[in-house]
C-alpha cells in the first residue's frame, strides 16, 4: 500500500481483521489497522455494519481514483465474514464513473505557451503521471509539433518512444543542468529529480508545472506557471494555441547542437564499456546483448541498485505503461509481484506481451520464492538476474575462500557482499522452470532466446558479471542535496 501510494497509484485493499466482539481482549492477530494504514493510504475505514460494506467499498474505489490516485484500505472483521443482512436493508450503490478531468485556466496555458516560445534551451520532462494519465498522442504531437527536445523519468520512458529522435535521455545531466524552461508533465520534483535544485538544475530555470494535483505546485521550486489539471487535456490545451498560431523550435539551435554531442559521446562510453576486453561480463555488455534480444512490446519490470540504474538506460522502452520498477519509494522486493501480475494480465489478452524481469542478485532476494508462484501458475516470465555477488559489488569465489579462511568472517566479509557464484538458476529448477548459469556472452544469448521461445514455463537466467564491474563515471554522486 505505502508502494502503491508513494507512486500515486490506485489500490484498494480488503484486509480481515479480528472479530468485534473480541476487540481490546488480545484476541487473534488484534491490531488497530485502520489506524495503522491511515498513514500510507488516502481513505481507510471499516464498515459499522453489514449493510454498509457496498458504499464503503464504492468510497474506496472512487478515492483510489479520484484526484491524484493512491491506496485505500477497508478492515472487515471475521465476524462480518460469514454473517448474512437482508438485502431491504442495503443501501444500493452502482460502480461510480470514470475521474472527472479539469483543464488549467486559459490565461495560464497562454501564459505557459509564451514561455516555452521564448525559451533558449527548452526541455520536456514527461513523468509517470503522463503514463497513469494516457497522454501519449498528445505529448509525441507536442514533441513532434514543436520540435522540443524530451527526457523521461523512469517510468514515464515509453510514453513518448525512448527511441524517438528528440530524446535526449543519453544526455540527462546535461540537459537538466542547461535548460532555461523545463516543462514538467506529471512528474514530481523529489529526489529522482534532484528536487530541482543546483547544481543538477540551473538555478534560474522557468519551471512550467502541469499536475492534477494541487499541493504538488510549487513543491520545491516555485513555478513560472503552474497548470493544475489533467495532462492529457492541459497538453491538449497548449496543442490548440499551437495549431492556431504554428511555432516550432529551430532544428539547428545551439542546444540541440551541445545535447546530440553529448548523447554522441555518451554513446561512445557505453559502447566501449560494452565491448571491454575481459572475458568476463559487466553491466554494459550485459544489457548490450538483453537490449538486442528483447522483444520491443516486452513489459519490463527492474529493480536492484547498479542493475535498474544501467538497465535504464540501456534498455529502451517504446510504449507507455511498460516499465515498472522501485518507483519513487525505491521499494526492492516489488518486482516479481509486479511481474506476475502483469503476465497475469498479458496471459487474458489475445495477443499477450512478454514480461521480463531484470533484477540485480541482492534485489532478487527480497522475494525470491514468487519463482514458485510463477511455476504454479505456468507464467512465462523470463528473470534475468544480473548476478555481481552483492549489493553495489560483491568479491569473486577466490576472496570469499580467502574470508572464509580467516576467524570472524562475519566482521571481515563487507556487509554488501552475498555468497559468490549464488546458484538462483537452481531455485526456477527446483519448481520446475526452466534455468541457466550463464558466464559469457554467447551463453547469454543463447538461453535468452531459449527462454523467450517458451510460453509454457518461466525461465530464471542467472547472469554472472564481474563482480567488480561498476557504473561509469557519474557527473555528479548520487543524490546530490547541496543547496537544500
Ligand atoms: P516520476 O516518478 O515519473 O517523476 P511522480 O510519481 O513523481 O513521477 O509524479 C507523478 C505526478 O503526476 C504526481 O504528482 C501526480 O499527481 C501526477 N498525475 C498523475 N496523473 C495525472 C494526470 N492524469 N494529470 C496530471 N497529473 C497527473
Ligand atoms: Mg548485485
């Protein structure tokens, strides 16, 4: 729920709880949870009686919906379980409508619409927000319409095509250091996003803000124009001015100019980082090989720290809603859950997508044993564990041999380390699925495309990396906060 919630995503949630006539005796799993959940939720109530489960649950649905969406919690005690009521006695309820959306005042959008006119080095930052709120067509005829160049978050990737030639995700740093006006769609400026602040950002940017929630305006930084409402519509808003009065942004500015140097010499790092000499496998020959084999429509979900990190900007995504991961909660352990409901959800369609799953070793851990759940219910799911024996890293066999020789391991074996060469290949064997140890890039391919022939069974392939392979030079270290 807290997942669910911190994402600004729809859930309700049924618990059972203890009777009520046995409540404040210490009866059986005895917990206040309507209290507990009202801190991660945005409704969370049992009913007083029978007769009002139908408009609870009605509330409940509506809420996780209406406005900025999120979880919401209902507690029906064991006793209401199996009582019975008189339906006379039951206030009908009818399943409530789709949300209503609201456009941003006109005045704001005209505003909003000189701004971008005027910018030197305009940016769209197209957020999950854009995802959950359908505005595809509308943000690629923005882009496409205007010429404006694009960066995604996480999983606003797809919504416009990462593929598309005016993304400049292969240069985000230098994009979001640079820009003069940021048009931020459905994205929220916390800690993905450098909170907007220097050095990440430049510190007399124009932020045009378009959220349907209202206390999200000015978090942070206080934008030059703040569009409440549904992005969708705003962007339709802005289009409308834009068809009536035809700007586009030159081609041959100076900022598309410093942005495709930039993505140019970024795409030269990662190709040599990819082709490194060693035999053994890092991050980026990894995912080299993954992003030439996945199908373009897969649903990919990620997680783990280096593993969702590179993965991101190795693999492309090409639709909307196809990319889920730790989210702005950075929750490990979602992954495989994630996973199985979305092959749960491809399996009742007539042309069902692939799901694959990208996790690093340590992330796999937190929920490893779905594996079971994936073969109970014959989900083919492919898990690609990208294996470096540890959090951030790990150390090879040959030094864990070495730890293990000496007295107190447990104080000498760094923290972040897991046991070497960790077989979670044989966990999908022990269920029935399909398995593979791989070590080199000819193995990888090869039971990648194994995997992706079956729609039977999962398939676990166990990816061992060097454990010392790392991310490439950072601009700037993680999370950067001066400035605060
Ligand atoms: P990201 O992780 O991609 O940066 P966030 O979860 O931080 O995205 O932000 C998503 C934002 O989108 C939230 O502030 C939420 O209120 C907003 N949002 C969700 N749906 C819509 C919609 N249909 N229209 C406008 N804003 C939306
Ligand atoms: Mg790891």
């Amino acid at each position: 729920m807290a997942n669910a919630n911190v994402n600004c995503w729809p859930v309700v949630v049924i618990g059972g709880s203890s009777d009520q006539s046995q409540e404040t005796t210490g009866a059986f799993q005895e917990f206040p949870q309507v209290e507990a959940t009202r801190l991660y939720s945005k409704f969370s109530a049992r009913p007083s009686s029978l007769a009002a489960i139908p408009s609870v649950i009605e509330k409940a649905v509506r809420t996780s919906m209406y406005g900025r969406p999120g979880a919401c919690y209902v507690d029906i005690p064991g006793d209401m379980v199996n009582a019975k009521v008189d339906q006379s006695q039951v206030r009908q309820v009818t399943c409530c409508p789709v949300p209503p959306v609201s456009l941003a005042p006109p005045t704001d959008v005209l505003k909003a619409v000189a701004l971008i006119k005027q910018a030197q080095r305009p940016l769209l930052i197209v957020g999950k927000g854009a995802a959950y709120g359908r505005a595809e067509s509308e943000l690629i005829e923005l882009v496409e319409r205007c010429g404006l160049p694009f960066l995604a978050t996480p999983m606003g990737k797809g919504v416009v095509s990462d593929v598309h030639s005016n993304s400049v995700s292969a240069a985000r740093s230098r994009a979001l250091l640079h820009a003069d006006v940021v048009v931020l769609l459905g994205a929220r400026l916390n800690w993905m996003l450098h909170f907007g602040f220097p050095p990440r950002f430049n510190p007399h940017v124009k932020i045009i803000q378009v959220d349907l929630c209202a206390e999200e305006l000015g978090n942070n930084v206080r934008p030059a124009v703040a569009l409440l409402g549904d992005i969708r519509s705003v962007v339709r808003q802005m289009l409308d001015i834009f068809q009536k009065d035809p700007w586009s942004y030159p081609a041959d500015s100076e900022w598309w100019k410093a942005l495709r140097e930039k993505m140019a010499a970024n795409a030269e790092m990662s190709k040599a980082l990819a082709s490194a000499p060693s035999p053994m496998l890092n991050y980026y020959s990894a995912f080299q090989h993954i992003s030439q084999l996945l199908p373009p429509d897969c649903v990919l979900v990620s997680e783990g720290a280096n593993t969702m990190d590179v993965g991101r900007t190795m693999i492309l995504n090409r639709l909307p809603r196809h990319r889920l991961d730790a989210g702005t909660f950075g929750t490990m352990g979602v992954g495989l859950g994630f996973a199985i409901a979305a092959a749960m959800l491809e399996r009742s369609k007539s042309a069902p997508q692939r799901v694959v799953c990208v996790e690093g070793d340590s992330a796999f851990g937190f929920s490893g044993m779905e594996v079971e759940t994936m073969c109970r219910y014959k989900l083919p799911v492919v898990i690609i564990v990208i294996n470096n024996n540890g959090i951030y890293s790990g150390v090879d066999a040959e030094t864990w041999a070495e730890l293990e020789k000496m007295d107190d391991l447990a104080t000498i074996a760094p923290p972040v380390t897991l046991l070497p060469d960790a077989r979670y290949d044989q966990m999908m064997t022990a269920f029935g699925g399909h398995g593979f140890l791989v070590r080199t890039a000819a193995e990888l391919r090869l039971s990648l495309q194994e995997s992706l022939s079956d729609w039977q069974l999962p398939s676990l392939i166990n990816v061992l990396i060097d454990p010392a392979s790392d991310r490439k030079q950072q601009e700037f270290p993680w999370l950067t906060r001066s400035n605060l």
